[in-house]
C-alpha cells in the first residue's frame, strides 16, 4: 500500500515536495545573491555606473519577455523539463562568468540567466501547486514563498562572504554548482511523480484516490491556463489590477 503522512500526501509526493522546496531555495538564493554582486563585479570589470544599470535593465527586460516562450513550452513538455532547462540555464551562465572579462559578456550572459529565471520561477509554483493535496493548495503555495522568500537573507550574505575569501570567480563557480545540484533535485521529482501516479492509479480505490486524479495527471501542462482562464472569467478586470499592481511595484524594485 501508499504510504501516506497527515492527511492525504502519500510518502512519495512528500519527498518530492520537499526536494522542490530545496532547489526552489537554492534558485532565488542564486538569483538574490547575483542581484547583489552583478553591479559590483561589473565595476570590478572596469565597467561604469551606466554599464551597471544597464545589465539589470537588460536582464528584467530579457526576463519578462522570456516568459512568453516558457509558459507555452511548460503546456506542451510539462514543468520539469523546463525547471532544469532553467537552472541548467543558471548552471552554465555561473561557470561562465568565472571567466568573463568584459562588460558585454557579462551582460550576455545575465540574459541566459534570465532565461532560468523566466523558465524556473513560474513553473515551480505550478509544481508545488501540483503535487499539494486539494485542500491544502495555499498552505503548500505559502509555504514555498515563506521558503524561497528565507533565501534573501542567506544568498547575498553568503555570496558576499565567498567573495571576500577567495574571489569571484570561486563564488561564481560555486553558485553555478549549487544550480547543478538544484537541478538533480528537480529530476529526481520527475521520476518519483511518475511512481506516485502509477501506484495511484494500481493501488487505490478509494474516495480520496479518484478524487481529482485526471486533474493531479495533467495537472503540469494546463494547471497554469486554467487558473488564468477561471480569474479572467469571474473578473476580468482582476487582470489589469494585478497587472497594473506589479508594474508599479516593479518600478520601485527595480
């Protein structure tokens, strides 16, 4: 039988839960600590204030027109795919800063960083969004922002340390490493969701097994579309207030 812990996780869908929270930890742990050290290794570099603001300018706008493209490819090959094609994305733009010299090296490579952040973030949010039982969604959801969110007090703070021991090029390494590791993380809950599902449908008969079963199946490709598509037609003008929300907050971010 399934093992199962509380009420209505199975011991496997809990694991996998728990290895997103990592790699969700390690990839805005990542994403915080370069927000810190971009502007400082670029005037190390010999670049100027202007060149500083133009690679965060670069990568924010890299990173919201990336979503157009990695929303549609999370629907058609699922979010785990595209969650290691994100942090493969901040694997390899670590490993190549470690050997940058130039400004506009830098600020090419922060635009694969921005195709992690564009691929990773949202999809790891469908993901935990996927494997949390039904009513337990906005605990999970929560949770995960209160995980991902801890992570701005010990990225930047770390990187920083490292940087002052031995050098950016090490902390670049390092964190291209821990991307590397967040990604073995996200295929292992590939392998084990396909398990979960397949014990699922063999195993269990029972109310709380068929319930909502075709829905935690395919819930990857069309979890995203469907909750847009249920807000815009109870409220259409909910879009334009969270959108017009996030750019004015957007504005003092950034």
């Amino acid at each position: 039988m399934l093992g199962r812990t509380g009420k209505g996780m199975p011991n496997t869908a809990l694991r996998s839960v728990v290895a997103l929270f990592f790699a969700g930890f390690i990839a805005y742990a990542y994403n915080n600590a370069f927000m810190v050290l971009s502007p400082l290794y670029v005037i190390e570099i010999g670049g100027t204030v202007v060149d500083v603001g133009v690679q965060g300018s670069v990568f924010m706008a890299a990173a919201i027109v990336l979503r157009f493209f990695s929303g549609p490819l999370a629907d058609r090959c699922g979010t785990q795919l595209v969650m290691v094609l994100g942090l493969s994305a901040f694997a390899v733009s670590g490993f190549l800063m470690a050997y940058c010299g130039q400004v506009w090296q830098f600020i090419a490579l922060r635009c694969i960083q921005a195709a992690g952040l564009a691929a990773y973030f949202p999809c790891a949010t469908a993901a935990v969004a996927a494997l949390a039982p039904g009513d337990k969604t906005g605990f999970y959801l929560g949770l995960y922002r209160l995980v991902s969110s801890a992570s701005l007090l010990f990225g930047p703070t770390l990187a920083l340390a490292l940087v002052e021991a031995s050098g950016y090029r090490s902390s670049f390494i390092c964190m291209g490493l821990c991307a590397g590791l967040a990604g073995c993380a996200v295929l292992s809950i590939s392998s084990k969701r396909s398990r979960l599902y397949a014990e699922i449908d063999a195993g269990r008969q029972g109310k709380d097994a068929l319930q909502g079963k075709d829905e935690q199946r395919h819930s990857d490709r069309n979890l995203v579309p469907r909750i847009l598509k249920k807000a815009i037609m109870q409220s259409p003008l909910l879009i334009g207030e969270v959108l017009g929300a996030t750019f004015i907050a957007a504005l003092g971010y950034g």
